[in-house]
C-alpha cells in the first residue's frame, strides 16, 4: 500500500465522508482528489494509482481511460471504482452493490413499481440498472431537458418509487430538494442518493408525509466496502457495512437542544461537552457575535422579527456541520423553517424544566411574560421539533448524561 495511490476523484469534494469509511477499513492512505476535467486522464493513468473512487462529474468520462471494464460497469455505463494491476487500469462499478443495499435497509421494494430516477448522469445510469434489475414495472428518467423533464413532470405525478441521482439538496447547498413531493400522491418509497447532510430536504418532506425514505450513507458504506475488496483483492466482514455506517453516525451527527427560555439547555451543553468532547455552537452566542449587540438590545432596537431572522441564519449554518452540541435559543421552535436546518444532520433533544424553576432575567421575552401562556403556545412546536425529550429536573451532569447515552444508542434513526 506505501507509495501508491488511493482515493476519491471528483471535482468538488467538500462534502465526502468516503476517507472517514476506507481509514474505517484500514487504508489510512486514503484521500480526495479535486481535479480540473482536463486532468482527469493523467490522473487515471499515473502509474502509482493503487485504486480510485470515481464520483461526479466524472463517472461516465472515466471509461476512456480504462483498459478493462467490468462486464457490469458496460452496462450501467459508467465507473465508479479504478483499480490498477499488472500495468493495466480496471473500471468496476460498485455503486450497483451501494444501491441495492440501500433499498434492502430503508425497506424500498421497486419490484412492479413505476419508478422516477430525478438526474441523468452516472448516478442516474446506476439506478436505473438496479430498476431494471429489481423488477420495476417502469422506469423514467426525469432531466433537465430531456423528453422527461422538470417541465412535465407532473405527466408522472402516480410515480410509486422516487430516486433521487442529482446533487440537489447536498452540502454546501442544503434545504433545496428538485421536486415539491406532495404532488406524488402514490408515492410509497424515496431513496435520495445523497448522503451530506444526513437527511436532506426530500427525505425530510418524505418523513413528513409518513413515506418510507433512505438517504445515500449507507449507499456510500456499502459500496466503499465493495471497492477496497477490489483495490487489495480481499474480503471483509458482512457486518462491516453497518457497523461502519454506524460509527460515522454517532461521529458526525449533531446533538441539537431545544426547550423553553432558562430550561438549562447552555449548562446542560456544556455538561454534553465535557463528556463527549463536542465543540459547543450557542446560537444566541452566535446572534450576538453576528450583531455585536447582546440580545436584549436586539429585541429592543430591532425587534423580535429581525432578531428570528438572525437567528435562522445561524441555525442555518450551525445546522450544516457535523458533530457538533446545538445549543437553541427558546424560541427557535418559533420559525418552522428552523426544524430542517436543525434535523438534517441532528438528533432533537428537549430540555423540560418546572416553569417555577426557569431563569428569566435578562431575557427579553420571558422575563415579565406569563409562562404558562407562553408554553401553551409553545408545547406543540417543541414536540414536533424534538426527538425526544430529557427533564432537567435533577442535576445539569444527570441530564447530559441521559442525552449521551440516548444519542448513543439511537443517532440517526
């Protein structure tokens, strides 16, 4: 393995988790690889390429410069996994094996179902191979300009099987999804091969509306466990997949605290952060740095609508990162647009206290307000945001200590 080189090649690669599952399996080797099309065959070709992933844009354009292709790989029409040997560059594609894994665990069955593919590119070529192959009834691939189109969708609103093969929806560009999901009232399955963030805006409308979805992590493990099988010609454990999907969760999901103004959802993070050696993101700490104004000078300045529209922002941009202690402001739950950016890659966390035990000074809109009134308002917001809900009714440790334990046995589900 010394000296030779293994990796992911693509263009942008801000959003890949695929170091995190190959050093998972040994190969601390491994690394991304952004490079320019035109650089696309020398790289292929360079003689210490051990093994390489292959992902957008290249995926199709990567043929060219393989010697052998796997029988597989020529009929999906596109490579995913280039392995040298004996001098010569081998395409494989493994995103097959990724794909069908994923249907099997988010219980997706496109056997006689109409099935739309969203995107036309190599991963679009992948899913509707495994259609295909997995018996779907139709198949219809949807583009930008093709006789299936954004445009004239709504020919194929009775869909039953959604697949989403576009980059619509990953990071850096969260919180987009390419369709409106409501107008497929037959759809009884989506699988959104993206897997950054953990839970995009389609899987999160999917959630919505009571419809079994997947997102494309477990895609990714299982696929990268089949390529490093390629690259060193061995086998590993059946159980690696998961165990490997796993732990990339508990690393990198985000534990995120909501509850009424004064609950003890600050020290309580903190408490989480001296346990799980999390970095702490405070929101209104956030808001006050962004303003260089503390909160009640907002409030009284601004009012409460520019002070949730700061605050949004924020939540917005803590909610794209990974592994992190999400610390709210009590009124978060407030704006519902707050639920997405905190769920995609959070687990939601309510932090109940007795209303006579709350901290009110200082704070703008609980400090001369009727409490109970106000958790009236707010009880339904909480608990449709909230995963699950933690009483700080004992210690700030205890608490946190409950939550760890929690998001160590469910993150992710």
């Amino acid at each position: 393995m010394e000296g030779r080189i293994y990796g992911l090649l693509g263009r942008k690669l801000g959003h890949s988790y695929s170091v995190y599952v190959h050093k998972k399996l040994g190969n601390n080797d491994y690394k991304l690889y952004e490079i320019e099309p035109e650089e696309l065959g020398d790289f292929i070709r360079n003689e210490n390429v051990g093994g390489l992933n292959v992902t957008i844009p290249y995926k199709v354009e990567a043929m060219k410069y393989c010697d052998v292709i796997s029988q597989e790989a020529e009929k999906i029409g596109a490579v995913n996994t280039v392995v040298r040997r004996g001098g010569k560059i081998y395409g494989y594609n493994t995103d097959k094996f990724g794909f069908i894994s994923m249907l099997e665990k988010g219980g997706i069955d496109l056997e006689n179902k109409k099935v739309i593919i969203l995107g036309s590119g190599g991963a679009s070529k992948t899913a509707l191979y495994c259609s295909e192959l997995l018996g779907a009834k139709e198949t219809v691939i949807i583009s930008r300009s093709g006789e299936n189109n954004y445009g004239n969708i709504e020919k194929h609103f009775d869909a039953d099987i959604i697949i989403n093969a576009t980059p619509v929806g990953m990071f850096p560009e969260n919180g987009k999804s390419p369709i409106d999901l409501t107008k497929f009232t037959k759809c009884v399955g989506v699988a959104d091969m993206i897997y950054n963030p953990l839970r995009t805006q389609l899987l999160l409308e999917a959630d919505a509306l009571d419809i079994p979805c997947i997102g494309g992590l477990s895609m990714l493990t299982a696929q990268g466990k089949k390529s490093a099988e390629l690259f060193f010609n061995t086998e590993y454990p059946d159980d690696a997949t998961d165990s490997i999907t796993r732990e990339i969760v508990s690393e990198t999901e985000n534990i995120v605290l909501i509850g009424m103004p004064g609950s003890g959802k600050s020290v309580i993070g903190q408490k989480l952060a001296e346990i799980s050696g999390r970095e702490i993101i405070d929101t209104d700490a956030e808001v006050e740095k962004e303003t260089n104004k503390k909160i009640p000078q907002i409030f009284a300045e601004y009012g409460e609508g520019k002070f949730r529209e700061i605050e949004s922002k924020i939540i917005a941009s803590a909610g794209k990162l990974h592994g992190k202690i999400i610390v709210t402001g009590g009124g978060a739950v407030t704006v519902e647009k707050n639920y997405a950016s905190l769920k995609q890659n959070g687990r939601i966390y309510e932090i109940i206290r007795d209303l006579s035990l709350l901290e009110t000074r200082g704070r703008p809109l609980s400090e001369n307000a009727n409490l109970s009134e106000m958790l009236g308002k707010r009880r339904p917001l909480y608990e449709k945001f909230r995963d699950t809900a933690v009483n700080n009714g004992k210690t700030p440790l205890e608490a946190a200590n409950e939550i760890w334990g929690d998001f160590i046995e469910n993150s992710c589900d």
